[in-house]
C-alpha cells in the first residue's frame, strides 16, 4: 500500500503543515481592508529577520521567476553593464531576465557542482563598470550554496558602485541571511521553499540603495514595478488584488516560524541535510556539489552508472516517496531531495530506508540498515554541533 500522503522530497513546493493548509482554505477578504492591512504588516515585519534587513518588503503574487524579474527591471536600464554570476540553471536564468531586457550581461560561470570564487569575482569586476551583479544564494539545480558574504565583500571591494540582486528563492527562511550586514540590494524569496506555503508569492526585499536606484531605472515595468507595491504598502494593500490564499498561508506559516524560532529552523534544516547526505552517502550514491559548499535545502545525487532511473524512481514512488530528477543539461545524470520548509529528520530517514529498499528491489547491493544509522548519526552531530555554536 502506498502512503495516502506522499514524502514530499522535491526542492518546493514543499508539504504544507496541517494549519497552513487549513488557512489556504479560509473565506476570502476584501484586500482593501483592515484584516488584509494588518495581515501585509505581520508579514512584512515576520518576514524582515530572516532577509536581515530593516529596510521594506514587497510582497507580489508571482511565482519566483517573476520575483527576479521584478528585481531586474526595477534596479536596471537597457544598455546597463551587469555581471551574471551563474552556477547553475537558475543563475543562467537570472542573466537571461537581464538580457531579455536589454542589459549587456558578462557571464561568469563556475562549473556547476561548486560555488562562485570570490577571488575570480574580484578579477573580474575592474573589465567593465557593472551597475549590477546577479548572485545565486542557493543554486537548486546543483545543490550548491554559495557564499554570499564572501562575494558581496568582493563585490564591494572592487566595485562598490554596482548594486547586488540575490536570488536566494530556495535559501532564505532555511538559512541564515544578512542582507543589511552583507551589504545586498535587492534579495528575492519564493512562498513555496522555506516558507511552508503554496507556491505564489514572491517577497522582494531592497536596501535603500536598491529603492533609491528604481527611481532612475528605465527598463519597462507595470506590474512589478515595486515602487507601487512600496506605496500601496503603506496603505496596508497591494496596487493589484493578491493571492490573498497564499497570503493567509505565508502569515501561518511565519506564526509556525515565530513558535519555533529561527535558530531552531536553521539547526532543523542543517540536520536534514546532513543526514541526508550521509545516507545517500551511505547508500553509495555519489553527491553532486563540492563537500565545501553543499546547500541546506537540496542535494543532488549521481545516478550511478548502470542503473536504470525509470525503474528505479519507480520504485521510489511506489512507495510514496517523490524526489526531483535532474535539471536543465544535468537531466538524466542527476537527482535532487530536498529537505526545506517543514521538514522534519523523521521524513529524511524515511526517505533513505524507501531509497534503499528501492535499491534492493532494483537489484544493487546494500548493506540493509547502514544507510538510516548514517543519516541518523550524521544528524545527531549536525545537532550538537548548532548547540555548541548556539
Ligand atoms: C534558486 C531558484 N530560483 C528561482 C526559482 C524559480 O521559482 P519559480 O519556479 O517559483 O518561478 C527557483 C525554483 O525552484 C529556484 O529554486
């Protein structure tokens, strides 16, 4: 028999939390009401700690693609110098909104499996003078984490001028994040990763500097044109009518947030990701990205020679377990679990054992139970370790 619910592994939209379902389900609202306003204001001010900003939030009904459009057009010109910085599909996508728009994108672009190098960003910088530079926070495709602090400190070293977008859709609210101290200027998150929610709602988040360069910039815009989101904000509203479901789900879900706090949904999520490392580990897969810099949200799996996927995911969700198979030029070479939102260390060791039965129906030797004592072990340290440092 299968799960009537199924492990909802795949890197978002993640499992929703009985409340945050119930919620999506409430009567609508009038949006130009008090209900709405106080509503927007919980959620902007809930929202601000895990941007690390104080400065203003806009909440826009889109899925995250349009987050980052939003935060292109808002901030640039055509003809504008910006250096795309991808490690990944999503970091392609992002230089690709630029270009759309008629930015002049350098590329820069780390082999996808590792992190973007401060140092070469610093190299690169002084060949053009950049009004932008585009940053994946945690690249989905490839599992990979990059280290913002580090190259925002690049960037600002060498070009102090140029603003910095960050695309962190499927890090932030699972990872700690400082947008202020690391001195970024548009950061953009999706409803459906970290925040427990149905996908359709991007929260945009711009630093003074980032508000202060939509008053001159000149691409087209209307419906992001986050000036109006700004003001209507003011008003407890939003200049058009919202997905007001996903708005009472983002509101729940930051209630569940606040009750757990964020220092427990950090050592939560870095938990998962480490047992769910070890037990891929343990089960002999082999993992995508550099041990250095792999993300807290998604990790991506070799799939290893001579196995035959689509039997073996078969299998998988036979059982009722749903992973993502691989992106752009990694399909068909890779899979991705992720472990964010609501996750708890119970589905991730349900996910190896399923895993592992697969693997045995599938033929491949295991060590029956190994996998499972990994990840638990692997957890149990990952926990100690965020006491210690707590
Ligand atoms: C890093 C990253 N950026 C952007 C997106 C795009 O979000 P959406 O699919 O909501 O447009 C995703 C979605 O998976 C993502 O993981």
């Amino acid at each position: 028999m299968t799960r009537f619910e199924p492990n909802l592994r795949i890197p978002g939209p993640t499992s929703l939390p009985p409340s945050v379902r119930e919620a999506g389900g409430r009567q609508m609202i009038n949006h130009r009401g008090p209900e709405f306003a106080a509503m927007l204001g919980r959620i902007q001010d809930g929202m601000k700690p895990y941007f690390g900003t104080t400065s203003d939030i806009a909440i826009v009904s889109s899925a995250g693609t349009g987050g980052l459009e939003a935060a292109v057009v808002n901030v640039l010109s055509p003809g504008d110098r910006v250096l795309g910085v991808s490690i990944g599909a999503f970091g392609d996508r992002f230089a690709k909104i630029a270009e759309v728009y008629g930015a002049s994108v350098d590329r820069m672009n780390a082999e996808w499996g590792w992190a973007a190098d401060p140092a070469e960003l610093q190299e690169r910088l002084p060949a053009a003078e950049y009004r932008a530079v585009l940053l994946t926070h945690n690249e989905t495709s490839t599992g990979v984490m990059n280290p913002i602090p580090a190259l925002a400190a690049a960037i600002r070293a060498t070009a102090p001028e140029a603003l910095i977008l960050v695309d962190s859709v499927s890090g932030l609210g699972a990872v700690p994040f400082e947008m202020d101290a690391w001195g970024c200027d548009v950061v953009v998150t999706g409803s459906q990763k970290a925040w427990m929610s149905a996908p359709g709602l991007a929260m945009i988040a711009a630093s003074e500097r980032g508000w202060a360069a939509m008053e001159t910039a000149r691409m087209p815009r209307f419906y992001f044109d986050l000036r109006k989101h700004r003001e209507s904000a003011r008003n407890g509203e939003t200049p058009w009518t919202p997905a007001i479901a996903v708005v009472y789900q983002v509101d729940e879900g930051l209630r569940l947030m606040a009750a757990e706090g964020p220092a427990g949904i950090f050592a939560r999520h870095e938990a998962c990701a480490a047992a769910t490392q070890a037990g891929l580990e343990a089960l002999g897969f082999s993992l995508f990205a550099d041990p250095a810099h792999r993300s807290r949200t998604v990790t991506a799996a070799h799939i290893p020679d001579g196995l035959d996927w689509k039997a073996f995911n078969g299998e998988v969700k036979r059982r009722g377990v749903v992973v993502a198979g691989g992106q752009g030029k990694l399909a068909g070479t890779v899979f991705r679990v992720g472990h964010l939102g609501s996750v708890i260390l119970d589905e991730i060791l349900g996910t190896i054992a399923t895993l592992e039965e697969a693997l045995v129906a599938s033929g491949r030797p295991v060590e029956v139970g190994a996998a499972v004592a990994a990840a638990q072990r692997a957890a149990v340290a990952a926990e100690r370790g965020a006491t210690a440092r707590a």
